[in-house]
C-alpha cells in the first residue's frame, strides 16, 4: 500500500506526462517528416527544390522544383483572404455589435455549426456546382481553377474569421464602451475608435488563423484547383497547391523513393509555413489579452 | 450643430446596415452550398441506400460499409483521444502553476491544433502504416485521427475543468480529502458535461476528415465488411471524393457521391447541434 503522498506524486508526474503528449506529438511530427523529406534536400538542394519551377517526379531525370506549387499555395490562399477578411470581419463586428442578442444567440451557434462542414463537401460543391457556372461565366475549358480555388478556401475559412473575431470583440470589457458612449460618441464612433483598436489585435490572430486554415485545406483544393503544376500566372488556369500535390500523389509514390521523399519535403515546407502562421497568432493572441486586461 | 449631429446618426445607420448586409450575405452563401448539396442528393437516400453493400462498381446498392468504415474510425480515434485529452486538460488545469511550463504546452497544443491535415496523414503513413507495421487500417486511421483531435478535446476539457467553481474544490479539500480524489470525486464528475460537449465537437471533427485517412485507412471499395482493426475500410468522406474522381461510370457515381455528402453532412451538423445545445445548458449550470 502506498503511501497516500507518494500516491499524489504519481499521479501528479503522469498527469504531467500527458499534458505534455501534444508537444511530443508535434515533436514527432518534426522528426519524422524530417526523416523521411531531408534527403531530397541533400539531393536536389534546398534552393533549388524551393524556387525552381519543374515538378516531373515521374520523369526521368524526375525534376523536383516546387516553386510553382508553393506560389499556387501561396495565391490561392491570398485569393481567398480578399474575399474571406471583409466578409468575415464586417459579420463579426455586426454580430457582436449591432445585432440583438437574441439574434445573436442564433446566429453565432449557427455559423459554428456550419465552421464543421467537411472539407470534402465544400470539395464537392466546387467542383460539381460551381465550376461549371465558373467555365460558362468566363468561357474557359475547365472551371477547376485557381479562381474556383480561391472562392472555396473563402467560403470555407469565413466561419473561422467569423466565430474568432467576434470572440474577440465581445471580450473588450464593457466599461470601454459605455465610456465613449458617455462622452457623447454615437456608436459607430464608439465602434470605429474604441472597440476595433482594442480587439484589433484578437482580430488579426483570427485572420491569421483562418489563413493557415486555408493553406493547409487539402480536399478542396484537390478537388477544385485543378491540378496542373504550372506558375500561378492567370487566376483562370489550373494551380496544383502543396497540399494537393501531396495528397494526389503520395498514393502512387513507392516508399522511400525520390518522389516519396520529395512529397515530405513539401510537407516540410507547408508545416513550417503553417507552424510561423501559428506563432505569429499566438502572438497577437497575448498582446490582445494584455490589452484587454488593461495593460 | 443639430444638423451634424443627424449626419453623424444618418453616417451610422448606413454604415451599419452595410455590416449586417454582410453578414446575411456570408450565411446566404454557406446556406446555399447546403441547400444545393441537399437538393441534389436527397433523391438518392433510401432505407436501401443507407442498409446495402454497394454494387456494380459502385453504380448501385449503397453505403453501409462506408458509414460503419466511417463509425469505427471515429469510435477509435475518440476511445484514443480523450483519455489522453482529459488527463492533460487535468494536468494544465488542476496542477500546473501559472508561467513557462504552461505556456510551452499550450503553445504545443495550438500549434498542434494548426497543423494542416494532409501532414497529419503522412505521419500515419511514415509512423503508423510503415514503421509499426500496422498497414493500411482502421487502427492506423484511428491512430492518426486521434492525434488530429486530441488539441479540441484538451481545449474542450480544460474549458470544462476551469469552470467549475473554486468553492467545490476548496470544499472537498477542506474535509481532508487529498488533491486527487478531489478530482476524482468533485471536479470531475462536475466537469463531465463540458468534457462531453468537447468530445462530441472531436466527432462531429473527425467524421468529416479525409486528408488524414487517405493513406492510413481509407479504401474506395472492398467486397467485404472489416473483420479485425488491420483491416482496410471505407469511409463517408473519402467515398464521396473517391466517387467523384475515379471509378468508370462518372453519370451514376455523381449522384450517389451527392447521397454520400447528404448522409455525412446530417451527420457532422446534427452532431454538432448536439454539442452546442450541451454548452449552452451546460454554460448555465455555474452562471447563478
């Protein structure tokens, strides 16, 4: 029988132990997509595998430059920021702002429920709905483009920027706006000076996270891009971003070939990319919380 | 001075109803997608469709091995998940002080949170299929999906633990009971409808992933329902994207991949749906 202090130190350290399971998992991840991509570094060069434009993994000599596929991740998910940032951020501030609570207690649960709507639906909708109007409305010979792209990634990333940014706007204390209001502000002054500089930088870490959202969407992009590795020049060509170019052909490359090696070493690319996303929002997370609690 | 004040009123109305012209505008397009989606699919649920195996090359029959394929990779990835997401929402809530440590391990779980999908699939590939040895199958999948939820369910738990009121602990430690069966006996048990709301929320997650099962799991077709955790499934998702880019008979797979998206989707927002109602009762058991 032990003793009920040494009890309580053993299940205090295995409690530790778990709590850090997330950070050895992320640390597995580090390890092992390094184990497995690091080599096509070694081989093809890291400068060359990023900026130069030839992906024929097949070809032989097979060409492992994914410098088109990171600039189709790249405009892709700018795309669809243009539109996914206005829409997103003006819902929330209404939301939060304007609308009556009552709507408010309808309206929020609902876009949450639709920010689980499967990546593979939205894949779906794109690429049998809206693509077509998309080959009609510009007279293209395939609406799977970088445009129909963008549009998704948009719509799927606005419940994201939505749900998070007016998180933030309902955090900035009270007492902010009752006190512009008593200073005789309407209440889009109030709004407009007070409340988004104040919630601005929770704003960002929203917008931030709707990005990485967005860079790391796989099926729709698979789905609706396209799928041509060539330079992201006309929105209304086909793109073929890192995350589909991983998931349409880890399927068919042998393990431990060049090509399976070169597919990690995107996945490489894309983890970092997401992983300074992530910091940078965790980041404008702690400067928000600071300014919330009054500095 | 009157007249700019009317302006400054007159500014404000229209600049908010520019706002809210947004907002209708954005759940206008999400509901849209829904309602085409149903449109489009509803016609090919049947009792049949939801019960039968599917048939000549995936043109006829059903679904069933995809939603139970679908069940058994949920069910596993949550029975892996929230042991280790309660303990360490336990840890970070109950145990840990205040400063770096915590810190460190939330930041891991953020980052871990924002790791795109399709890397999480190949870590079960490299980890799970290859160096375990565990090939393409429910285990592998259930592995790599836990590991895909584990960051909502920490969160969703370590809500629910921060949440109960100061006062059950303080009580319970005070009649001498120790740090640990205060969690066990008081904490917990008040906590178990948050945790339960953060689980429900990993589902309703999970069951509509497919970059992570592509490669661990996920088959377009087998003859024969799984008969161990080694075997190879189908799976709701990875269906409809399977239906809409291979296989011969594009004319009839399409309709079917609509039928497929319609049971998924029923699926994912009413479980959802259930979650919600659960926090907001749930938000009210501590609020007065």
């Amino acid at each position: 029988m032990l003793n009920w202090k040494t009890k309580e130190k053993v299940i205090k350290n295995t409690l530790l132990f778990f709590a850090f399971s997330s950070i050895l998992f992320l640390a597995g991840i580090i390890v092992v997509l390094f184990n497995e991509g690091a080599p096509i570094f070694a081989k093809v060069g890291i400068f060359k595998f990023m900026f130069t434009g030839d992906w024929y993994p097949t070809y032989d000599p097979a060409g492992f430059g994914i410098y088109n596929l990171l600039a189709a991740s790249i405009v892709v998910t700018i795309g669809a920021m243009v539109f996914a940032v206005p829409f997103g951020v003006a819902s929330a501030v209404y939301i939060s702002y304007i609308l009556p609570k009552r709507f408010k207690n309808i309206v929020k649960p609902t876009i949450e429920m639709l920010a689980g709507v499967p990546s593979v639906i939205y894949g779906l909708f794109g690429m049998k709905i809206l693509s077509p109007y998309i080959k009609e409305l510009f007279g293209l010979p395939t609406g799977l483009n970088a445009l129909t792209a963008m549009i998704m990634l948009g719509i799927m990333a606005l419940p994201t920027i939505v749900s998070l940014s007016e998180d933030a706007i309902t955090a900035v204390p009270k007492s902010f706006r009752d006190a512009s209001l008593a200073l005789g502000g309407t209440r889009l002054e109030t709004m407009v000076r007070v409340i988004l500089p104040t919630a601005s930088s929770g704003i960002v870490t929203a917008i931030i996270l709707g990005m990485g959202r967005a860079i790391g969407e796989t099926m729709t992009v698979l789905m609706v891009a396209g799928g041509a590795s060539l330079f992201p020049s006309n929105i209304l060509k086909p793109v073929r971003p890192m995350t589909a170019t991983i998931a349409a052909e880890m399927g068919e490359a042998p393990v431990g070939s060049d090509h399976y090696q070169a597919l990690f070493g995107i996945a490489i690319i894309l983890f970092i990319i997401t992983l300074i996303f992530n910091i940078f929002a965790d980041m404008a997370q702690q400067r928000f919380k600071k300014k919330v609690s009054g500095e | 001075m009157e007249s700019k004040l009317i302006k400054r009123k007159l500014t404000e109305k229209v600049i908010f109803n520019i706002l809210g012209l947004f907002l209708w505008i954005s759940i206008a397009i999400l509901g849209i997608i829904i309602f085409f989606i149903f449109k489009r699919g509803i016609g090919v649920i049947s009792w049949e469709f939801i019960t039968s195996m599917p048939a000549n090359g995936m043109t006829e029959g059903g679904i069933f091995p995809a939603i139970l394929g679908s069940f058994y990779l949920v069910s596993g990835s949550i029975l892996f998940a929230t042991p280790l997401g309660v303990f360490a929402a336990i840890y970070m809530t109950e145990y840990a002080k205040k400063g770096r440590l915590i810190r460190l391990i939330r930041i891991g779980v953020n980052n871990l949170a924002g790791v795109p999908s399709v890397v999480f699939g190949l870590f079960g590939l490299a980890v799970f299929v290859k160096y375990l040895n565990f090939g393409v199958s429910i285990l592998s999948g259930a592995l790599t999906l836990a590991i895909v939820i584990l960051p909502t369910i920490i969160r969703a738990s370590e809500e629910a633990l921060i949440s109960v009121p100061d006062e059950y602990r303080e009580s319970s430690l005070a009649l001498g009971a120790t740090k640990w069966q205060t969690i066990k006996n008081v904490v917990l048990p008040a906590a178990i409808p948050g945790i339960l709301t953060g689980c429900i929320l990993g589902v309703g997650r999970v069951a509509g992933e497919t970059a992570p099962i592509i490669f661990t799991a996920a088959t377009f077709f087998s003859m024969k329902l799984p008969n161990s955790v080694f075997s190879e499934v189908m799976a709701l998702p990875y269906h409809i994207y399977a239906l809409v880019t291979t296989g011969t008979f594009p004319a009839k797979q399409v309709p079917f991949a609509y039928g497929t998206a319609v049971v998924l989707l029923v699926l994912v927002l009413l479980i959802n749906l259930a979650a919600i109602i659960l926090r907001i009762r749930y938000s009210k058991k501590f609020s007065n």
